[in-house]
C-alpha cells in the first residue's frame, strides 16, 4: 500500500519543479494511492491557496477538482478512514522519538502517522525531513531525494 502526502499529490495537479517526477512515478507504477480525508482537505486548501497567491485562476481550480473527483472514482486514488485515536496516539510516539533530532512539523508527523496507521509499505513525498521521518518510521521511500 502507497500513502503520498501533500507535497507529492499537489506536484500531480499544479505544475511545480517536482510535477515531471510525480507524473513518472504515476506512469511507471499503477498502484492505487490511499487518499483520506485529512489528504483531500490539504490539497484542496493547497490548490485554494494557489489561486490566492495567483498561480491559477478559478477556473484552473475547478477543472483540477474535477480532475480530482475524476481520479477517485476512476480508483487512482483509495478512499480510505482512518481511527483519529490511533493516528494520535502515533503523532505523539513519532514526535517523542524523532522531532529533537529531524525537526519535523506536526503536519509531516501526522502523514507519517496516518500512514502507519492504515499499514502503508511505501511513503512518496518530496519534502527532505519528512522523507526522513517516513524512513526511520520503517517506509520504502517510493522517490529518491536527490
């Protein structure tokens, strides 16, 4: 099972340096993504804020929501639930352990355990500390931070 965070899920429906990478990705495995609730709201707030910072236009926006409506019921993405109380009790063990040493913010800490939690085997993301947290969490990172 593959959990992708934000930074990686925007770089598939806004043009950014990593879209060309996240578009590989997608091409060369036909795995479904696990997508959760907490997964569609940042996105959505991070398309949102791109029409706010002038990016995109509205417009823009709603041909990518339907994109993204058009991906969940084609099964590229899973809509999966998760137990809040056991994603919480993870962020807290995870935050314990690793944020005095990789500084990690409470968001990457909550996809890391979001993930965890669902038994996810590979994590995508393009974000360095988060990449870390994942790996010493025990993921296969499915894209090389180089």
């Amino acid at each position: 099972m593959i959990y992708a965070d934000t930074s990686f899920l925007i770089s598939l429906y806004l043009n950014d340096i990593h879209s060309e990478k996240a578009s590989r990705y997608m091409k060369k495995h036909h795995d479904t993504l696990m997508m959760t609730a907490f997964q569609k709201h940042e996105l959505h707030n991070a398309i949102r804020l791109a029409v706010f910072r002038k990016e995109i236009g509205v417009e823009a926006r709603k041909e990518i929501f339907l994109n993204l409506t058009q991906d969940l019921e084609q099964e590229i993405f899973r809509f999966v639930s998760v137990g809040w109380g056991d994603v919480y009790r993870e962020t807290e063990r995870l935050s314990h352990l690793y944020t005095e040493n990789l500084g990690n913010r409470g968001a990457d800490i909550l996809h890391v355990a979001i993930a965890t939690v669902l038994g996810a085997e590979t994590f995508l993301t393009f974000d360095k500390r988060q990449s870390q947290l994942a790996r010493v969490a025990g993921f296969k990172l499915g894209i090389p931070m180089t």
